[in-house]
C-alpha cells in the first residue's frame, strides 16, 4: 500500500483560547496547520520552535508524568513507564540501549504519522533524540515504509550534520503487521520485519539485542514540545485528565489537529462530514460508533470507553449513507487476512477463512452462515503469534453489531441495493518473504504447578496428528487447528502428550514442566 499524501488542509480546531500546537507554537495566536509549511527544514524548524532544552532522564520521567504523555500508535501506554522500564533495561545490560520512532503506517486509513514526516520531521527527531541522551542511548533507528517519507526525514537528518547519538531511518516492506514492535525492530535490524510471536519487551530486548524506547512518530513530536513548553505550558490546553493535542486521520485523506475533549461531531463537521451511518474509531482494530453516540462523544479516554471504543492509532471513519456497511466490512475483512504476517495458522488460514464466512453470509448464504461467522472468529481469538487475529475478529464483532439488520437482510437475501464505495480504504495485499523465520514463543502467562501441553502458533501447521494421539487433551478447531495454545496435562497422559511432541511434524508441542 502506498497511501496519498493528504490532500486537504491540515487545521487546528479552535479551542476558546489560543492554543499551542504540534504545527507551531510560542506566541499565543491560532494558526492554520501543516499545510500552510510544505516542509519545514533545520532552519525553518528553529525559527518557529526555538532551541530544544537538554533532560536528564530523572526530569524526562517527571515531564512524561506531568502530562500524562501515551502512545500516539494504537496502544496507548504510558510513555513514562516506557522511559522507566528502558532504563531499568538498560543497566541491566551495562548501559547498552536504543531509541526507535514507529514511523510506519500499513493501514490504508492512517496518514497522520506521514504528515508529521513529510511536513515536520524536525520535531519527531528533537523528541528521540531528546530522549536518547536522557538515557545514553548509543543509536536513534527511524523506520518508516514510504520513499516520500524517507527521503524527507533523510533530508532532515543531512540538515542536522554530524550528531551524538547515530541517527538513521530505514525503508521497510510496506504491510499491516511492520508497525507491531517486535517486527520493528526485527526490520530495523536487518530482518524480515515481521512480529517475533514472542512475548519479550522491547524495553529488555529490542532493536539488535539491547533494551530498547520504542514509540510513534506523534509521540516524540508531542516529547518535543512538552519540552520547550514546560508541563504548566502544555497543559493550558486539551482535558485536565487529558492535556495536549493529538493528531486525527479523517476518512483516511484528511489528518487534523484537536484538543483531547473535542467533541467527535464538531471534528467531523470541520472535515465536511457528518456521522453518516455511524463512525469506526481506532482504524481496522477498532470499533465502530452508532450515529447517536457519535453525536455526543468526545474524543477522550473516559467518553469513547462508554462506547468501548479507543482512539488507538487516530483513524477515525464515518461511513457515508450510500455506501453498503455489510460489503464495506467483508472488503476490510478480506485484505485484513491478505495482511498475514505468514507466522501462525490462526492468521494464515483464520482471517481469510472469516473472511470468506462473512462473504458467504453477506451474499445470502442465510442464518446458519451468520453463525459460522460467530465460529470462525471464536476459532481466531486469542491463538495468534501477534495481536492482528485479534483485532480482525474485533472489528468484525463490531461491525455485526453496530449494523445487525444490515447483515440479517443481506444473508436472508435481499441486500439493500446500495453500492460498496470503498468509504474503508484497503490497499492490494503485498507479497510475503520467500522464507519466514519460526522462533519459540514464550507462555503468554506462568504457568499453574501442574504440566501442560503447549502449541507454538508460530511452528503449528494444522497437520491435527496431535489430536489423534493424545485425543482427551486436544482439540481441533473448524479450521483444523488446535483450539487452545496451552492445556493441562494429567499425569496419566503425559507418555501420550511425549509421543505426541515426537510426532508432531512441525515441531510445534512441548511439555512445559510443573512448579
């Protein structure tokens, strides 16, 4: 996928204060977005920002507290227990450590991070390398997936000359999966920039083996200006719980600047849009909002958890009234499983099999097709190698519930004669790497003092010999999988659950001992 730059203005909305912003800030006057700077180069950028100040690692974890500072990527976390958690990392590893910006945007209806790049990129590496020397990291890695994106943020780096610590971006293979962290930093490294499918932190080991402060884009350009503003400054905008800005992809061509506490509708009502049939929030691992909720929401934590939505990466999509929700949702679900990462047979087999259960439902394959729908996803949750089984089956809950009637008419046969308008964008899916590598996962959780039988979902191939040996212990799921990654083992059946570790082809069981 290569996404367009965005085609319309980048604003601010009004707050009813002036307001300081990600695209300018200092003097207290509103002003116009990105789009008003093509690119900002080093000059440029500090003549409107001013010189960044210099932390220690004690007052970066103070500041990244003050303002509550979290992830902009989809997850959310707090970025001080981030910084506390790569220090602590790192001396355990004799002061070794890393700082990589996710500048990686593999859904189609992600483009605020790409605005950033091409528009400001001086403030994304004043925020990483800010943080690097407040930690004494030795490199600062910037991944981004877009040759427009890397030659603006190469562009930045050459402006910059000589600097302490190495800084240097690299181009990655353009999917859905190279943003999660382990494939990142696998990517950054030199590898195929897939998920790992193991449960380690970056934190303890991330880019080349040593602990590692990975983040998004927005994230180290809100650190940067935190940093000029003092957390006094930066909280004179946004939510006492929730201070700042954030940026926002609308529609998936249109990125804007808010306050946290606007409301949803006022944002779409900027844009030239309305609620429409309802609102996805969170891009394809979200959730979607009903017309009248969309109505009264607030772009905040606490409002959309009513709603059980998260902002996550900033997409947000309202889904026009000439468009189909049932067809719109089986397009995303196909090149959602077209996205495999290629590790785990939930992801490989799982998503495109949901996929073409949805298809079958919404064609009018009638009620019992709807419930297999239910199946398929029930068969993915939970068993991946990374979280994309996971948010795929999401996103399709969300769907069958917010537009119920929709898909009941649709398998009972009758449609609702409206066109598939591509209102969720998707891109063609790309090739995968001629080879992909399978490491051991880790148990998601310890384990109870009791032995258990475990399923590497990265190893497993569905060859279902297992569930014939040891029949009372595992079982196969409707794709031919097992249902379950880790069972208890009874005693008397522990010679069988060996045999069966012997015989599995692919390597995938062991016999984890208990305590």
């Amino acid at each position: 996928m290569t996404a367009p730059a965005p085609t319309r203005p980048l604003p601010v909305v009004p707050g009813p204060e002036p307001v300081p912003t990600l695209a300018s800030f200092g003097p207290p006057r509103l002003l116009a977005g990105l789009d008003e700077m093509p690119r900002m180069d080093r000059v440029a950028h500090l003549s409107r920002h001013g010189s960044l100040p210099q932390l220690n690692s004690t007052e970066l974890v103070a500041l990244a507290e003050d303002i509550d500072l979290r992830g902009r990527g989809g997850a959310g976390f707090p970025f001080a227990r981030k910084l506390t958690a790569v220090m602590d990392g790192m001396r355990k590893a004799d002061g070794k450590g890393a700082v990589v910006v996710n500048g990686s945007e593999g859904e189609p209806s992600c483009l605020k991070d790409t605005a950033m790049l091409l528009h400001a990129p001086h403030l994304v590496i004043d925020g990483a390398l800010l943080a690097a020397d407040a930690l004494g990291a030795h490199e600062v890695a910037i991944g981004v997936t877009r040759m427009d994106v890397l030659s603006s943020v190469q562009r930045a780096i050459d402006e910059r000359g000589p600097v302490r610590p190495t800084l240097r971006v690299t181009l990655l293979t353009e999917r859905f999966v190279t943003g999660e962290g382990s494939a990142m930093t696998n990517g950054l490294g030199g590898g195929p920039g897939l998920p790992s499918g193991r449960k380690i932190r970056s934190s303890e080991r991330g880019l080349n083996g040593v602990p590692t402060l990975l983040s998004n884009t927005e994230t180290y350009a809100q650190l940067a200006v935190a940093a000029r503003l003092g957390a006094l400054g930066y909280r004179t905008v946004g939510l006492p719980t929730e201070p700042g800005t954030l940026l926002l992809t609308v529609a998936g061509s249109m990125v804007v600047e808010v306050p946290y506490g606007v409301s949803l509708a006022r944002v779409l009502a900027l844009c030239g849009m309305d609620q429409g049939q309802g609102v996805l929030i969170g891009g394809y691992h979200g959730t979607f909002v009903s017309p009248t909720d969309a109505l009264t929401a607030t772009l905040s934590k606490e409002s959309l958890a009513e709603y059980k939505a998260v902002l996550g990466a900033g997409a947000v999509l309202p889904l026009p009234y000439d468009t189909c929700p049932a067809g719109e949702t089986v397009r995303v679900a196909q090149w959602m499983g077209a996205e495999s990462a290629g590790q785990c047979g939930p992801c490989v087999l799982g998503l495109p099999a949901l996929a073409e259960q949805l298809d079958r439902a919404v064609r009018g394959g009638g009620a019992g097709a709807l419930e297999a729908v239910q199946a398929r996803m029930r068969a993915v949750e939970k068993r991946g190698a990374c979280s994309h089984p996971d948010g795929t089956s999401r996103f399709v809950a969300s769907a069958l519930g917010a537009f119920p009637e929709e898909f009941e008419r649709h398998a009972q046969g009758f449609g609702c004669g409206r066109p598939v308008t591509g209102a969720l964008p998707v891109t063609g899916s790309r090739p995968l790497p001629s080879t992909v590598p399978a490491p051991p996962a880790t148990p998601k959780a310890a384990a109870p003092p009791q032995e258990r039988l475990l399923v590497d979902w990265t190893l497993c191939r569905g060859h279902g010999l297992c569930a014939d040996v040891v029949p009372g212990i595992i079982k196969l799921g409707p794709d031919g999988y097992p249902e379950k990654a880790s069972m208890p083992l009874p005693a008397r059946m522990r010679r069988r659950a060996q045999l069966a570790v012997r015989r599995c082809p692919a390597l995938a069981l062991r016999v984890q001992g208990g305590n």
